[in-house]
C-alpha cells in the first residue's frame, strides 16, 4: 500500500509499505478520506514528541471496511466506518476512576498512519471508538470525529448555555470547532485570530464578534459590560497567550487551556488574580469514549456543518505541498483521498 512517512521536520515521503492484516478483534480499513490537523502541522513543523519519525502520520479518518479479524461481529467487509485513533485500556488505575483519556497506555497503544490507503483499528478502538458511518454523512465530514471528540471533552462539562459569553483565542481548525459547538449551545460568541481568511470564516459560522488578537482586551471588556467572558478557551498553544489568557475571564469565570505547548514549557500567572477572583484554570487532553459517542451524534445529526472548515480536497501524492500551505497560514483543514 502508498502511506505518507513523516520522515524528519519539513520532509514527507510517500513510499510502498506492506499492507497490514488484521489480528483477531481487529479492523482493517481502506481509508476514503483523512484530515489535516494541528498536531500533524507542529510535527511537520519540529517533531512531536508523540509521532515518532521517521514514521507514519496523519490520526482523522474514515473508510470502508477491507477486512477483519476474528471474532468481530459488529460490521462486516463492506461497511462504511468512522473511528478515532485510540481507546483507554479499562485497566489501569486511571480507567478504574473512570479517567479514560488519562489513560496509562492510552498514547503507547494509539495508531497513526490515516496518510495512508489502509490503516489497521486495534480491537480496543473496533470495541469501543468505532460506529458505522450514517448514509446522510460523507467520508470528510465523518473524519472529524477526533477533533470533534476533543472539543466535546473540554466544553461539555462546562454546561455552557445562552446566558453565557464565551471567548475564544485562535482561530485555527480546533478554535473554529469550539466556535460552531458554543453556538449550538446559543452562547454568545467572540474570537479572535491572525489570519483574516480563518477570521471571515469565524463570522460566517455565527460568531458574534471577531477582531484581531491585538484588540482583545478592549473588545472583550466593551461586549460583557467590563466584567469579562464567563469562559476563555485558549487554542494557540502559544506560551504567552496561556499568560494572558486569565486578563479576558471575569471573577468566577473559567479558562480552558486547549492548545498544548512545546514540552517543558514553563508559565506564569498573576496568583492574586487567580486567588482573589476565583479564577479556574482547567488543563483538556484527548477525550473519553462517552466523547466520542457524543460527537458521532453531533455529526450524525447535523448540528455542526464540519464541512465549511474543508479548505480543498487533494490526492496522498500532494501531502508535502500541502503542509506548505499550512506553514504559510493558507486554509483551514485539508481533506486526503488517498
């Protein structure tokens, strides 16, 4: 099979492997479409700590079912399947308090590998993260399923509703999702951004206001009558917007910490604001099964419209040309067809 190796930064290679076959309880799957995501971008960019290289990348997909292993009872050669790229253990210390995205062997077990035309689903993710795909739902839309799931985990425990104002730093792919997933919860909405395509695109989602990052403070005072927002989601994973994340927030308030910053990144904050103003600052990371069931709806039910975050559609051959863009700004998320 052709799969997109993730050589070293900034070179991908597009090379013939051995198709994998399918153990028992495991899935095979002929991938139809693939996303481009941040994750992958900052490994392309400078290496990651969790996508080993030289190696396969590439973790939002969906295909078709080529062949199975025994024992597997839930779908048959032939069927049209969405998935993620991992699933908690259920044995560990972590599973046992219910913390499944905390998993001990969640990122040691977890597959890469959807840049390629097959991917192989351990029986963990077969059991637990895999759900036929509906018929009303295409293969790119389907293959948001990951990152959908990782928004559901940081904003459903939230209970955000329609009195509460909702900030959102970076309009990237991921601060775009949190966007469409708080207006479906008829919260009001501001984000903010670098790039004016991804900012014109935050207001045809629905935001009710988006501005310039070197705005923010004025902005975000001026639309909640001085207090702040009632939630912050920072999605750059950018050190100094972790810091100033806390100046947006009201007292009370919470700020979800989404994008992840480089390994041993060390941060500061004003401790007597977060004391005294009872500020919560809350860490988000992967998601849990229950996540993942709740996001397939979502998407099976049409709430969120993923397909206005596809910025092209283009073949495994033109991966490395694709990340270019991506460095340069240029799109939101790219769909492969392998």
């Amino acid at each position: 099979m052709i799969s997109a190796i993730l050589t070293r930064p900034g070179i991908i290679e597009v090379k013939e492997v051995k198709t994998p076959e399918p153990s028992e309880g495991e899935l095979l799957i002929e991938v139809k479409a693939s996303l481009t995501c941040g994750t992958d971008l900052k490994a392309f960019i400078r290496g990651h700590s969790l996508i080993p290289m030289p190696g396969p990348f590439g973790h939002e997909f969906s295909g078709v079912v080529h062949a199975k292993g025994k024992g597997v009872s839930k779908f048959k050669v032939g069927d049209a399947i969405m998935s993620v790229h991992s699933a908690p253990c259920m044995n560990c210390p972590y599973c046992k308090r219910d913390l499944f995205n905390l998993c001990e062997n969640l990122m040691s077990t977890k597959i890469l590998g959807a840049f390629s035309e097959y991917i192989l689903l351990p029986k963990q993710i077969v059991r637990q993260n895999t759900f036929k795909k509906p018929g009303g739902l295409n293969f790119k839309e389907a293959s948001f399923l990951e990152p959908l799931s990782c928004v559901v985990h940081g904003m459903e425990p939230l209970n955000i509703n329609k009195k509460d104002t909702v900030f959102i730093i970076g309009a990237g792919p991921i601060g775009l999702l949190h966007l469409m997933y708080a207006k479906s919860k008829r919260a009001k909405v501001l984000i903010t951004g670098l790039e004016e395509e991804r900012l014109k695109i935050a207001g045809k989602l629905g935001a009710d206001l988006v501005f310039n990052n070197s705005q923010s403070e004025e902005y975000v005072r001026d639309f909640t009558g001085g207090i702040g927002a009632d939630y912050v989601f920072e999605c750059t994973g950018q050190p100094d917007i972790w810091e100033s994340s806390v100046n947006y927030v009201r007292k009370g308030g919470t700020v979800l910490l989404f994008g992840g910053c480089r390994s041993g990144t060390i941060v500061h904050f004003d401790a007597e604001r977060l004391h005294y103003d009872e500020i919560t600052l809350k860490g988000t990371f992967h998601f849990t099964p229950k996540d993942v069931k709740k996001a397939y709806l979502l998407l099976k039910n049409k709430k969120i419209d993923v397909k206005k975050l596809i910025s092209g559609t283009y073949p495994l051959k033109e991966i490395e040309n694709i990340f270019a863009r991506l460095v340069k700004g240029e799109g939101i998320k790219y769909a492969i067809v392998p």
